[in-house]
C-alpha cells in the first residue's frame, strides 16, 4: 500500500508466483484459500512424477486423491491417456469400488475384488512371479536352513515339469522305485507315505487298497512275496508284471493324470509338493519332522491364493484396462501382503521392459492408497521378510521408475510409517491435517520445499484443506480440494444422527 492505493495481485502476477507459465496445461482441483483463486496443478510437472497424499482420517486424502485423477481424466488428454497409460489402484478399504468412479465407464476401467471369504474376482498373476522360491520362502514362512532349499529344488523341477502324462510318470515312477528297493522299515515308511500323498491329492482309496496290504503284510528279509491267488508280485526287489497289475499301478497313474489334468496351476504346485516330498524323505535323508510342519502352512496359504488368483502364462499379454482398480478390503492379512507385492513387481517389470526396447511410448501409474500397509519400515531389521522383500520391491520403482514413465502416487495417514528411502524420493506433495508428531518430523525431513508458515499450519487445517508443495511449485499453496458431489470415493464421514433418524 503506497499512500491510500492499494495494489491487487493480478491473474498474470499470481501465475508467476505459483510458477505457472501461459503454455502449461493444468487442471483445477479447488481454490486458494486466502484469495480464492483456483489452484491450476500443471499436468507434466505434476503427474510425471511421484506423488505422496497424506492427512489424518478424515482429513480429505481420499477425495483428493480421487479428485486429482478425476480432474485429469475429464481433461482435454482423457482419450490418449486411454490409449498410451496404464492406471493401477490398489485400494485396501474398498473405496474406489464405485459404479461411476474417476467419471469412467466400465470399457475403461477394471474393478477386481480379491475377497478370500467368498471369492469374487480372481487377479492375473504370471507364473514365473508366483512360481519364485523367494515369493513362496516368505509366503509359506520356510525355514532358512532346513525347507527353503527343499522349496528351491521343487520350484525347479516342478517349472521343468510339461505335461500331466509326464508328471503321473514321474511319480508313478517314484512309487515303482520305492517299491522295488524295499529291504525294511524305512523303506516301508516311503511307501506309506506315498499312500499318504496319493490320498491327500484326490485318489481313490479303493485304487490303493492293495498297496496299503502290501505295505501291512511284508515282512523284513522276505525277498519274495506273492498274493491270495499265488502269483509272485515281488522277487528279488522286483516288483513283476503280475504284482503290477494286482497293485493296480496303470489305474492309479491314470487316477494321478486325470486329478493333476483338471486342477489349476496352484493346486498341481500342492499335488507336486505330496510327492515331492516323499522323494525327499525317502532318497535325500531329509527328515520328516523338518519338512512336515511346513506343509501345515503351504495348504492354507494354496487355499487362499487359489481363491483370488489365476496363474497364466508368462507370455500372456496384459488384459488390464486403462483403468484397474484392485480392492483388498475383503482379503485377509496374507493376501493383503502378497497381491500388492505381485502385482506392482509384474507391472512395473512389464512397463520397464518395453520401455526398454521401445523407447517411452506409455506410461504407467500406480496409486497406493493407505500405503503404510505395505510400505512400513518399523520391522525391516527385526527379520520380517515380507517387508524386507516389499520394501526391496517399491524403493527400485520410486529410485529408477521415472526414467521409464512409471510413477507411483502414495495416499497414507500415516507417513512417519514409510520407508524413509521412499519418502524422500517423492516429487510433489499434498498434505492434510496431520498432527502427530513423528509424522510431522518426517515431512520436515524429507520436504525441502516447506517454508515454516505452511509447516507450523499443517496440524490446524480443517476438512478437505491441504497443502501442495514440491517441484512442480515455487511456492507452497493452501488449497480447499473440491469435493464432488456425485462421483466420489467411499469415504465420507457418518452422520450419526442422520442414520439414527432414518
């Protein structure tokens, strides 16, 4: 103010402010909150980078999450971002699920619900990330020293393995060596527990009725035995034509081809497991009470992937849409640690593979939402493999993502929770009512974009307020995010008295 003028901030003076330049293309997802001036988000500084959402429960993040993509999809670009990028979500409490959500129609986007109660949807996973001994070590809890090689030698042969006829050879195989070479206990032990694994997998218990006779009636040092009618079914370690057919081995190979024939790829893993493990036992001198115990956490774990996934082919081509949006709010805790792993380790080496003999052709976009789910360093060096394994996974993506157009968006309440490695490789924030202390410190540590007037405003800001910072800003801004009234996430606030009314 000279004298009694007063000078008013003009349109052009506040875009030099914001940084804004006359060609940016922009979107606008709410007004300044001190001037009332639209907060115009440049598209290529903003969204070609990685982005971290984050506010207290009911803070916000959520709409304005949804709110950013919305706008950007309603934009001038929406047709060729549907042609040339790929949008992943992975929403863990089911609140982009909607029929309408991001303003998109359903040839556009792709809703899987993972539920492991009442399965719904399954996710397409290619076999060689799920077929990983390093992903199955974790999922199954192996023991380092004593079940993840058997884990690392059964993945191995189990991927060689080509045809169903090649596997009831082999096993059948197994039960004709284990046969043949009875000389005592331990190798009745073997055959005993191939009837074992054969009834575990489906067979027949008529089929294995005469091997489970044959097992009760030998007796040690006799070398030659033969059935009620007389024929000699075993001489000398042999096991003779006749003593085939008694035991009915033709029929329980065709028994084993059919039950391995008609199971999906995770269920012929499990059967391959039963019998591989009888090898194990029988011929590696591994010992039983190492491996067993594992397979009381390989069966229920098989279970639940088998609800919510599909294995395909490596070389299947990607069937997701513009849009895919993965909700976990249905999942149980494991499925909740795998899937998110899987899939952002499958996409992202997909992007960056044809990134890698193409050029930049596309882009890929990943939103993680209540991120410190997946991303918490708490437990890093106290032997939680599950995060050290994730955590390998996502800092690889925000470290070398951008240089092939691959970028991760984070929504989370808790910040102070995420690895700081990732923080700290974050571009461009938003930030809504935050106050407890350790997330405060870790925003003040990793955003150098953060002057103290903005910082000290942080724990104050009411509902759908925030503050964007980070390089696509000169300066901080505090915005009030427009929330919309008809497409929006699932995500609003109770109104007790409201329901109590109704």
């Amino acid at each position: 103010m000279i004298g009694n003028e007063v000078a008013l901030t003009t349109k052009d003076e506040l875009n030099i402010i914001y940084g804004l330049k006359e060609n940016d293309e922009t979107i606008i997802i709410g007004k300044t909150i001190l001037e009332g001036y639209p907060v115009q988000i440049p598209i290529n500084k903003f969204f070609a980078s990685h982005i971290g959402i984050f506010g207290n429960t009911g803070s916000g993040k959520s709409n304005t999450l949804h709110k950013l993509y919305l706008e950007l999809l309603r934009s001038n670009y929406k047709e060729n971002i549907m042609k040339k990028s790929k949008i992943f979500i992975i929403d863990f409490n089911g609140e982009y699920c909607s029929s309408n959500i991001f303003g998109l129609e359903n040839t556009d986007r792709k809703i899987i619900q993972i539920n492991t109660r009442n399965p719904v949807d399954k996710i397409d996973i290619k076999s060689n990330y799920l077929f990983d001994a390093d992903i199955l070590s974790i999922l199954f809890d192996a023991r380092p020293a004593t079940q993840v090689p058997f884990l690392k030698k059964s993945v191995s042969k189990f991927l060689k393995i080509k045809t169903e006829n090649e596997f009831s050879s082999l096993e059948i195989g197994l039960l004709i060596s284990i046969l043949r070479l009875i000389k005592g206990n331990n190798s009745l032990d073997a055959l005993d527990n191939w009837i074992g694994a054969a009834l575990n997998v489906g067979i027949d218990k008529g089929l294995l009725n005469k091997l489970s006779e044959f097992s009760s009636n030998f007796s040690y040092g006799n070398q030659k035995l033969k059935n009620s009618e007389g024929e000699v079914i075993l001489e000398d370690t042999q096991l003779t034509d006749e003593g085939e057919k008694y035991l009915k081995i033709d029929e329980i190979e065709t028994s084993l081809e059919n039950i391995y024939s008609n199971s999906s790829k995770l269920i012929q893993f499990l059967i391959f497991l039963e019998f591989q493990r009888v090898y194990e036992i029988a011929y590696n001198s591994t010992k039983a009470d190492f491996i067993n115990p594992l397979f009381n956490r390989i069966r229920p774990a098989i279970e639940s992937l088998e609800k919510v996934v599909k294995v395909v082919d490596k070389n299947t081509k990607n069937s997701h849409q513009p849009v895919t949006i993965v909700s976990l709010v249905n999942a149980n805790a494991d499925i909740k640690r795998l899937i998110p792993m899987l899939l952002s380790k499958m996409i992202y080496d997909d992007h960056k593979n044809k990134v890698s003999q193409r050029g930049i052709e596309s882009t890929a976009h990943l939103i993680v939402d209540e991120a410190h789910n997946i991303l918490n360093s708490q437990y890093k060096n106290i032997g939680d493999d599950w995060q050290d394994y994730r955590l390998s996974i996502f800092e690889e993506i925000i470290k070398e993502g951008r240089k092939f157009g691959f970028y991760l968006t984070l929504a989370s309440q808790r910040p102070a929770d995420i690895s700081p490695t990732i923080m700290s490789q974050l571009h461009n924030y938003i930030i809504h009512r935050l106050v407890n202390d350790k997330d405060l410190q870790m925003l003040e540590n990793t955003m150098p974009t953060l002057d103290l007037f903005t910082f000290k405003a942080i724990p104050m800001l009411g509902q759908g307020e925030g503050i964007i910072t980070g390089t696509a800003f000169k300066i901080p801004v505090i915005v009030k995010v427009e929330k919309e009234e008809t497409i929006r996430p699932s995500s609003d606030d109770v109104i007790l008295t409201d329901l109590w009314n109704s």
